[in-house]
C-alpha cells in the first residue's frame, strides 16, 4: 500500500470529522449572573432584601457534568466535563452540551460544584487545574464556588465578605445536584441562558451575622442549599 | 481491506502526530522492599520516568516556588535528615515567618494515605500546594509558579522531556514534584538487613526490638514504622499554639489533639520531635512515654498506662531505634541537589 494513499484517505477523515462536528447538535448554554434581575457588574452597588448594601468583587463556581433531561425524563447518559464560571472572564460564561437525540428537550440537570470522586483524585487538569485558585490547601477539595465583595454591614477587614463553599466528605459534602425543567421557547437558535440571581442568595443571608465561610462545614452546607435557589431559565 | 485500510489510517491519525515528534520516555520501575505492603500510591495515574522524576528533583531544590524566590521545598526538607528541618522546633517560610508546626519527614510517601501532621491532603499530588500556598511558607500562588515556569527556558525543556509538552500547567507541575517525592523509600537500615539476614543485631539492639515490640509497635507498626493513623500521644497542650490536630479537619470532638502517627525510620537525625518540635532528643521522647503522658479524654487507649520502662530498656530501646538509620537513603546521590 501506498503511503500517499494512506495520507490522502487520513487527510479525507480529519475534514469529515472536523466538518461533521460544526454540525449543531448541541446546546449552547450561557450563564448569566444578576442581581435582582438586573445583569450584574463588578463593582456596582446593591441592596438586599436584609437591606445590605452590598459590592461584588469575585464571583467564580464551579457548573459540573451538565446533562439534558429529555421528554419522559429520560436523561441523556453522556459523562461531561466540568466548567468554571467566572465573571471576570466572558468565555468562561458559556460552554455546550452535545444533544445527540432527536428527543425533546424539556430541561438541563448539572452539579453546583465539584463531587467527592474528583476531590480525592490528586492533581487534575483543565478547569480543575489548582492554578485555578478554586482548591484549598491545608485541606484537600474543590471549592464549589466563591463570592467575595464588600458591604458596610461587615465589622471585618475593609468591610470584605468572602464565601468559600466546598467540602467533599460526609457530613460536610457541599456539592449540590440541580435540575431545571424549562419550556420549549427557552430555547432559541440551539441557545438557551441560565440566569444566576444573587439576590436570592443575599436576601436569606445577614452579613452583619454570616460574612465569612471558607472551611467546609455545617456553615458552608446551609450557603450551599440556599445557593441553589438562584438558578433558573426564563 | 477496508476495514484494515481504516485502522491503519486511524493509527496513523492517532500516532503520527506523536511519532514526529520523536517523544522518548525512560520508564521508571517502583521498586516495593521485601515485606513492603502495596503502596497506596497509584502510579498508572502518573506513570514514573526518568525525566518526570527529574524534573521533580529539579522543582523540589528549586527557590522558584516560593514568592521571592528565596526557599525551596529542600530549605525545611533535608535529606541527610530524612528530609525534615533539624535545629527549628517549628519551620521557617520566606522573609523569616514562622508556622506553627514542626516539619515532616519526607519517607516512604507511597505507602501513605493522609499527609500534614492533621491529615488534611488526601492524596501526594495535591501536597505540594501547601507548603507553595501558605503564608507563612512559601507564600506564593499555584498560578504565578506556573507562570515563572513558563517563563524558563530550563523548565521548558524539562517539561517537554518529562511530558512531552512545553505548555506547564498547574498538574503537569505536582505531578512532577510527586514523581521525585514518591520516590524516597528507605528500607536498607540495620533494622532491615537483619531482617533480611545480612546482619545481625547486637544483644542490646535485640533486647530493644523486643522492648520496642511490646510498648511502641501497635502505633508505629513495623515495616513502615506508622500505621498512618492519627493519635493523642498525651502531649500537654502548648498554650501559645493551642493546635487541636486533626479535629481542624474532621471537626470532631473526638479528634482533639491527634496528631498523625509519623515514621520512625531514620529517627536518629530527625529531631526536633513531635507536631510542635518540643523534644530535642530521643531521650527525652521516651523519657515523655515513660512518665510524661497527660491524661485527657482523646488519649490513645494504648497509652493509658505509662511505660515504666528501667534505665537499661530505655537505653537498649534507644539502641534499637538507631538501627532504623538508613544512611544509603540519608546521602543517596540521587535525591541530592540536582548538579
């Protein structure tokens, strides 16, 4: 056998599989922070329902293992990978689900957070990478997600809040599971937007009382149920 | 054909890109000492080369981990002391600061399941961050290291020659420096040349293993001389540090105070002992478990009753803990400073 065949034919597979791919089938989904449903900035000033005024300075967490959920419930079994969202970084705030069925969609499943497995599993790559700044070092384990600013409701250190929430052992395992059922005309174009509201994290937090979480714990679990309620898809 | 046709096209796909390359690894073989358990340590997620190990030997005497480039993992890890810090009871980190704990030994990490003396790193590869983290260590971030790194012509070429890549990242870096650390096994002392029959114990050093059998092995259980737990060793708490061990971690009341259970190997020239540094000498250590022990309600059920060993049991017993010096290990060229 030739070897230029040989090459002809690998260079005739590379461009299939590299056109068959800019195919869509898949999701893209954008995650879009908020306050109050108003898109949140950096910087900006706001006022919670415990009547905190509060800044932001960093927001970053951890999406993980997004899946669709089909009619029927039926969940799509693919293993994907994990991504970290960060609002200083545009890219960072859209990734993309294969849909590999003709099935309809009727609703997105992902972690907040990273589980147990891949937090006892050593040095990872990717968005796992520890020069992430999202892996605590005195104790092993991802951080799930961070939020720190600032708010004159704070007697601490230049008034700064800062919630560290992880923990991936038993009793403490902070990682929560989050299924969004949604309608069809969320969808548009193969787009579809999660928005992530904190307001509805602030407005059950005091700050004057609960301003600094950065160990897992009993503290952390309670910041990781309420977190839960600030996702959704209009 | 076609299909034998596809294959080949595949692997010349899959390959080929490598094969140009010309990427060759020296494998490593991880050598388990006679009477060894299996190491915890799994290596198929970082196979051993040469050129990983290496590198790891380079990052591990290499100042560039710290934020002022001023320390390396080698400042408070000295080999010809079984990689610890002799002379501090508590270690330094850059500009002078001091920690709160006496540094580790750095022995048979493959065989371990927790690191730091609260057993709060739950796996070798994620160690490092650490020590390169911590303000009163090394006081740098993951991120700026991997960055400096980049920056080297000389770290460049290693990571291509260990990994294959030029492009470092946060991984590539602790899985190198596991390859060097994961690496240190001591297991050629007297103690295990007379286990393996290539020499014999004196008549005191024997009297000694009997006393060390019957008063130390349930915690520090031979061949490796840790059962890799965590205990209260009835240590008066130092009020200045008020360190409540592994309860940090698990936040458990019934973790208050314990420490983790570190080797013996090499115990000659590992002093300063205990978490706090607070014994110089290995007399004073057995001088501690003889009479010294403080009663509280997470003391080790195995050190309820003091030892009350005689003058001449505590000194074949120090015989005996002299036998597990290992001095190829303590001045083995290959985990030296890299020339």
């Amino acid at each position: 056998m030739h070897l230029k065949t040989l090459l002809l034919f690998g260079l005739l597979w590379t461009s299939l599989s590299v056109f068959s791919q800019t195919k869509s089938d898949s999701l893209l989904v954008h995650v879009q922070f908020q306050f109050d449903g108003a898109n949140l900035k950096l910087n900006s000033t706001y006022i919670s329902k415990q009547n905190d005024t509060l800044t932001f300075d960093k927001i970053k967490m951890y999406l993980s293992k997004p899946q669709l959920i089909y009619k029927n419930d039926l969940m799509d079994e693919k293993e994907n990978p994990y991504h970290l969202i960060d609002i200083e970084k545009p890219k960072s705030q859209q990734f993309s689900i294969n849909n590999t069925s003709k099935k309809k969609i009727t609703g997105l499943k992902f972690n907040i957070g990273v589980d147990s497995l891949a937090s006892v599993s050593g040095a990872m790559e990717g968005a796992l990478d520890a020069t992430n700044g999202m892996y605590w070092a005195w104790q092993s384990g991802f951080i799930n997600f961070k939020i720190e600013g600032k708010s004159s409701s704070c007697l601490t250190r230049k008034n700064k809040f800062q919630f560290h929430v992880g923990g991936y052992s038993e009793p403490y395992y902070a990682m929560r599971e989050m299924s969004i059922i949604f309608n069809e005309k969320s969808i548009k174009n193969n787009e579809i937007t999660i928005q992530v509201d904190l307001a509805k994290l602030f407005s059950e937090i005091r700050l004057s009382e609960t301003n600094a979480i950065m160990i897992p714990g009993k503290e952390a679990m309670k910041i990781a149920d309420i977190a839960k309620n600030m996702f959704s898809v209009q | 054909m076609k299909k034998l046709l596809f294959i080949l096209t595949l692997s010349l796909l899959v390959f080929g890109g490598f094969s140009f390359k010309q990427i060759y690894f020296t494998p490593l073989y991880f050598e388990i000492p006679k009477g060894f358990p299996k190491p915890v340590y799994d290596f198929k997620n970082n196979p051993l080369t040469e050129e990983g190990f290496q590198l790891g030997r380079n990052l591990f005497y290499d100042p560039i981990l710290s934020r002022d480039n001023t320390i390396s993992c080698a400042s408070c890890h000295l080999q010809q002391t079984g990689f610890t810090h002799v002379d501090h009871d508590l270690s330094h980190g850059i500009e002078g600061r001091i920690g709160t704990r006496n540094s580790m030994t750095l022995m048979n990490l493959a065989w371990s399941k927790t690191f730091m003396w609260d057993g709060g790193v739950n796996h070798l590869d994620v160690q490092a961050i650490h020590p390169i983290t911590s303000e009163v260590e090394m006081d740098e971030t993951l991120e700026n290291v991997v960055s400096k790194l980049q920056r080297s012509e000389k770290y460049q070429h290693l990571f291509q020659d260990a990994f294959g890549t030029k492009k470092i990242t946060g991984q590539l870096t602790l899985k190198a420096i596991s390859q060097f650390v994961v690496m240190l096994t001591t297991s050629n002392s007297k103690y295990d040349k007379v286990l393996r029959k290539e020499e014999q114990f004196t008549d005191m050093e024997q009297k000694g293993y009997a006393v060390f059998k019957r008063n130390c092995a349930s915690c520090h259980q031979e061949p490796l001389f840790t059962n890799d737990g965590f205990e209260n060793n009835g240590l008066s708490i130092d009020t200045t540090l008020n360190d409540v061990g592994r309860m940090r971690i698990t936040q458990k009341e019934t973790d208050r105070q314990k420490f983790k259970v570190p080797t013996l190997r090499n115990v000659q020239f590992t002093f300063p002992y205990m978490h706090d540094g607070r014994f110089e000498t290995l007399n004073e250590v057995i001088k501690h478990y003889n009479s010294g022990i403080e009663k509280s309600a997470t003391l080790s059920p195995k050190l309820q009753q003091p030892m009350l060993l005689s003058d001449d049991e505590r000194t074949e017993l120090l015989a005996f803990l002299k036998t597990l010096t290992d001095k190829e290990f303590l001045f083995n060229p290959r985990f030296s400073f890299p020339r």
